[in-house]
RNA sequence: GUGGGUAUAGCUCAGCUGGUUAGAGUGCCAGGUUGUGGCCCUGGAGGUCGUGGGUUCGAACCCCAUUAUCCACCCCA
C-alpha cells in the first residue's frame, strides 16, 4: 500500500483477465460496422477546444463542466475530447470526404473523456463504439443505423435490451415546443423541484424525465414533443418507425427520451438494459442534421451512435454470455543443469519462430518450482530437458492434463509436428 | 456539483462494549523428492490498520477533517 501512486480516479486497467474480451467484443463491433459498409476512422485524442463548444454546444453539462481542457505549451486550448461524433465529422469535413460520394460513412472504437464523478457504469475515461452516417437524410438512412447497433447487439448474443426511439423535430418545431413547454410550466413553477427550476430556464426539456415524483406528475400532463412535430418532422418519424417494423426490429415510443448534446435533430434513439446498474443505456444516437453545418461546412445531414463498450461488456457478463478464453500455450519447456538450459533456450527460440506458443524457464528455479509455474501457465505440454534428454537427444512431451507421455526428438520440426497432432 | 456506504497483508475478509506482540483463508517464495505440476504437510516473506489531526493512561476500534473507492442523484456511453 505504500505505493507512490494509483491509477487517476475513474479510470480502470485492463489486465490479461479481462483484456481478451475486449479484443473478442471490439473485434465483434468491427466485423458487423464492416459489413454494413462502415469502415474505421482514427482521429485524434484531443481537439481545439472551441471544435466541442461549438459542436457539442457549450450549454451542455458535457462541455459546461465535464470537459478535460487545457492549455498547452504553444498557448492553444485543446481539450481531450468527451464524445466522438464532433472529431469525425470535422475531420470528414477538412478531408473533403464530404465533397465527395455521399453518403459516407464511418465508424471509431475509441476512448473518451469526461470530467464527471464515477460510478457503476461511468468513468472519466470510457471507450466507445460510434458510427457516423453523413449526407443522406431519408428514414431508411435512422433505419440503417438503428440496424446497425441491433446487429451488433443480437449478434453479441444480448437479450434483454429494449430499443426507445422518439423525435425532438428540427429546430423550427423545437422552438414551437419549447415555447408551449414554458407556457405549460409557468403555471406548475413552484411545484417543482429545485433542478427543475434551472431547467426551466436553461432546457425545459429536461424536465420531462425528471425522477422526482411530484416532477414526474406535472410532467405527465405536459405537452409532447411529438405532438408539436411541423409535418416534415412527424412524417419523417413515422416512416422510421415503419421502417423499424419491416426491419423487424421492436421498440417503443419514448417521448421522454431528449439527448444532453446539443446536435441532436429529429429522430433520437436509445438502446437500454436493465440489469447494469443506474446506467442503463448502453447505446445512445440519433440525427444530427445541424452539426456539419456548425462547424463551418454546407448543410450535410447525418445520423449516428455511440456504444458504450465498458457497458457492453457488463451486460454480456450480466447475462452470463460466454466470451472464448485465448489459448494457452502449447508447451513449456523445463530443464535441469546448463546443457539442459541451452537447449531449452535455442528450442523454445526456433519454436516461437516457428509459430509455436512455447516457453521455457527464466529463473534457473529447481524442477519443481519450474513445473509449478508451467501449471499455472495452463501450458499445454511439457518438455523436461535434463542430463538424459542432452545425451540422447530425446525426450517426453507430457500431456500436463492427463499425465500421458510421448516420446519425441529434441529438434524443432520433430516437436512442432508432434505438438500439433497431439493438441489437434 | 449533491447525498449515502466502505477503507486492516497482493486478493477476499475477521478483529468482542477502546487494553498492551494485528489474525485467517487465498496468492507468492522455499522445504518435505539436487528428474516431474495439480492434492497434502512444514516454514518464510509481506501490514506505519487510507492519510492528518483530536479525545484517552491507552485507538484498527470513538470524534473531526481529508483522500480514495462503491452506489445513487445530476448527466450520459
């Protein structure tokens, strides 16, 4: 315990343990992004900050208080940056992949970076999957994408998930509804809550799913969104809603459901599990109609999501998904005397060259010790290289699971044959 | 930012209403066989009881502060 320091508060380490899993689910992600004609995006890990409080809107808890920034040493803000969507679509917008054959799409497995107190199914550093759909706005374009992380997630092998859609329209019929929404809250002001009463000035959005139950019961009877929808809007909605049905994908109408960034047009979607904690939405997008236009280019429409991987990964283990364990080695090699060592270090050399996941002992430890530390490696096989095995250069691959011994010759070809008809 | 729980060995935890050398299990190292792991037996290393104050003759235990961690709110992936 008298360590000079711990890992910075909310962020994790992932060992070999858990590490494989990672590899197994964001190769997983890859593959399906891939085959729906996304392909990967590698952007920075910090952006010039005003990328974010313009894109994301600095009105938002994101940007008003969770980001990482600082100034570096040529004098210039840059912030790590707290979600992916801003960075891609900036960077498709410099490289002129917005110029160019639309629609394009993209997708990031990528680590982001929020300023916020941690708790189950929330750190400071999280990793997320997004994709990002640029330069086509019909309801098949929310189709796809909504497909896309279903895909994923039933692929995964994932059950209990429920998929909440709803529309928060573009900006004309938002500034219709916020402005009946006032209206509607002036009259309720003082029953609310006191978080409520900021919101009411700041995003009276954001009072519709307030927790609080006295909140909750004004809220019921407040205006919807949805019934404020300008006809654009409203037939946009329900022809993805259609589309969802054809696709055969089951959701719900939340007309709660508003988004904490700023970008968000029209259809917004959230894809929710029960079992992990508070925090329960494991995936989370919608349009983003404005964004590009935002950050300096023409009015490009577009859609996306952000698939929170560490939430991922506690849903798989909530409910109990099997993830393939990685393999372990195929033999170890153990030794007595310096002949002995020779040998096992010049065979385990041209195995591993050869493609074969061998060991040998590092630490000139007596037999025992060696064998112990071969069990616990989960080796495979066992090749003990002693005095005899020197003289005759013969030797015994012994099966560690059940004992059974095979005669081999100490040489490279000789094992690897050998190994690979014994392991299959 | 707000609220609640927790903090003792690498890990999981005991430790009585404060009482003198702080324990177990597991893991690690070694021995029991200078040529065979797992099981068993024996021994060893490893802790300023999160940190700093206070109360007391005496604090792991009580009080205060602080930090970390877990959970919830807020917000979001």
């Amino acid at each position: 315990m008298a360590l000079l320091t711990n890992s910075p508060r909310g962020t994790q380490d992932v060992l070999g343990d858990e590490s494989y899993k990672w590899r197994y689910v964001e190769s997983r992600l890859a593959e399906v992004c891939e085959r729906f004609g996304y392909r990967e995006a590698r952007v920075p890990t910090f952006e010039h900050t005003e990328l974010f409080t313009r894109g994301v809107g600095d009105t938002t808890d994101v940007v008003g208080k969770e980001m990482y920034t600082m100034i570096d040493k040529g004098g210039r803000s840059i912030t790590l940056r707290p979600e992916g969507t801003s960075g891609v679509a900036r960077a498709f917008l410099q490289n002129g992949i917005l110029s160019g054959a639309l629609p394009a799409r993209a997708y990031y497995i990528m680590s982001c970076f929020r300023y916020e107190k941690p708790q189950a199914g929330r750190l400071r550093e999280f990793h997320q999957l997004g994709i990002e759909l640029f330069g086509a706005d019909s309801p098949d374009t929310d189709c796809e994408v909504i497909r896309v992380a279903n895909t994923i997630i039933t692929e995964l092998g994932i059950r209990n998930v429920r998929l909440e859609i709803n529309s928060i329209g573009c900006p004309e019929c938002r500034a219709r509804y916020r402005k009946a929404l006032m209206a509607f809250f002036e009259n309720h002001k003082s029953e609310l809550c006191g978080t409520c009463l900021e919101r009411f000035e700041r995003n009276p959005m954001r009072i519709l799913d307030c927790k609080s139950p006295g909140c909750q019961a004004i809220a019921a009877a407040a205006p919807l969104m949805l019934d404020y929808l300008c006809g654009d809007c409203r037939e946009h909605f329900s022809q993805v809603g259609m589309l969802l049905k054809t696709a055969g994908i089951a959701y719900e109408i939340n007309p709660r459901i508003v988004r904490g960034l700023d970008y968000y047009t029209r259809t917004v979607f959230e894809f929710i599990h029960d079992a992990a904690g508070a925090q329960g939405t494991v995936c989370g997008g919608g349009r983003y109609d404005g964004l590009v236009e935002l950050l300096g280019g023409s009015s490009v429409p577009a859609v996306g999501f952000g698939m929170g991987i560490e939430r991922l990964l506690s849903v798989l283990d909530a409910e109990g998904v099997p993830i393939p364990e990685p393999e372990p080695p195929a033999l170890f090699i153990a030794y007595l005397g310096d002949k002995g060592k020779a040998i096992a270090r010049s065979l385990s050399f041209e195995l591993v060259g050869a493609g074969v996941r061998a060991l040998y002992d590092l630490c000139g430890r007596s037999l025992k010790a060696q064998l112990k530390y071969a069990d616990k490696t989960g080796a495979r096989m066992l090749l003990v290289i002693g005095d005899d095995e020197v003289e005759c250069g013969e030797g015994r691959l012994k099966d560690m699971r059940d004992g059974t011994e095979t005669p081999v010759s100490l040489d490279c070809v000789r094992l690897t044959a050998a190994l690979s008809k014994l392991l299959g």
